[in-house]
C-alpha cells in the first residue's frame, strides 16, 4: 500500500519514470488524473484547472497543512457553482492527494506532494536531477521536439517552477533531505533508477 512521489527538475525524465514504476508494481500513475479529479470535483473543465493550476500559489499554507477544517471541507464539497480559483484548486489538490495515498499503490508526480505528504508513514519521495543539455536532449528524444524548442520548453518550465516555489514561501524543494531517494539522471539511465526505486519500496 505504499506511495511513491516523484520530483523533478523538468526534462528529468519524471513522467516516463513514473509510468514504468506505476507498470512494475501494478500502480495508479497520477498526474493528468489530477487535474481531471479536480475539474469534476469543482464542476469545471479540465482547461480551467490546467490554466489556474499555472497560475497557483498564494496560498500555499493549504499544500503543507496536514489539517483539513471540516467547515473548509463542507464549503468546498457542497460547492456547486462550477468555479475555482487558486484556493479551491489547493484545497482540492490537498484532498485528493491525501486521499490517494491513504489508499496506497500510487505513483504521484509533482504538484508539492514532497510536501503534503512529508509525514505520511507509507510514502516515499524521490527527486530526479539532471544536466541542462541533458534535459533537452531527452525532451528531444522522448517528445520529438527540435533542439530549439526542447531548450525553450526546459528553460520555461524552469522558471515556472522557480516562480512556483518563490510564491509557496518555498526554496528548499530541491534539498535532498526532503527525500528518500535523490537519483542523478546523468550519471544513471531510467531502467537503472527504476531498479533503486524498487528496492527502496520494497526493502
């Protein structure tokens, strides 16, 4: 029942990862799911969440808070407007998130699950770092991007979670202490850290 949390720098190979974890243990992998959760939850469409979930992190007391109030659950869960601003998504997200792991078996990438999960007794956190270049080329590879393109979208994606983490009162999200696992991306290739991952969950 355990959960696996993934971080990473963007181009780190993060979501093939999280996939091939999610395959091997017969896992739920979260990320686009997310976002579809969220959007029914709140009676919107999955552009809005995508475009507030861009655009979030006012409010990140909501992501690190291990207490939900049950006025703050009532509000949001009896809500029927069809609409979300950057706190209703982080109550949302921080609902979902708990309640996926709390069921167990589930790979959850991003969105400050190092965070909302810190203490969570069955999860595990791991965080993938790699080369600049090396991000690019891997956008390239896996995405079919131009070098161009793959270098503007790491370097965007860069600043947005720069930015991100900046507003969330945040700057420790790369510290290794935050997790169990930190893997190298250039030093090891994905069947590799695959091989860690799995000996970490079930050592």
């Amino acid at each position: 029942m355990a959960v696996i949390t993934i971080s990473r720098q963007f181009g780190a190979g993060g979501i093939t990862l999280g996939k091939m974890i999610a395959e091997k243990f017969g896992y739920t992998f979260a990320d686009t799911e997310i976002i579809k959760m969220v959007a029914e939850m709140a009676n919107v469409s999955t552009h809005f969440v995508e475009t507030v979930e861009k655009e979030a992190g006012g409010k990140f007391s909501k992501f690190i808070s291990k207490t939900v109030s049950k006025p703050l659950v009532d509000r949001i869960l009896k809500d029927e407007r069809g609409y979300i601003d950057e706190e209703i998504y982080l109550d949302y997200l921080v609902l979902i998130i708990a309640q996926m792991a709390d069921d167990g078996d589930v790979v959850i990438l991003g969105r400050g699950s190092q965070y909302i999960l810190n203490d969570h007794p069955d999860a595990y956190h791991v965080l993938l770092i790699d080369t600049f270049e090396n991000r690019v080329r891997f956008m390239q590879k896996h995405y079919e991007l131009s070098q161009a393109r793959a270098s503007q979208v790491v370097k965007n994606e860069d600043k947005r979670r720069f930015n991100l983490y900046k507003k969330l009162g945040k700057t420790d999200y790369d510290n290794p202490e935050l997790y169990h696992l930190v893997l190298n991306m250039n030093r090891i290739h994905l069947e590799k850290a695959l091989e860690l991952i799995s000996d970490l969950v079930t050592s």
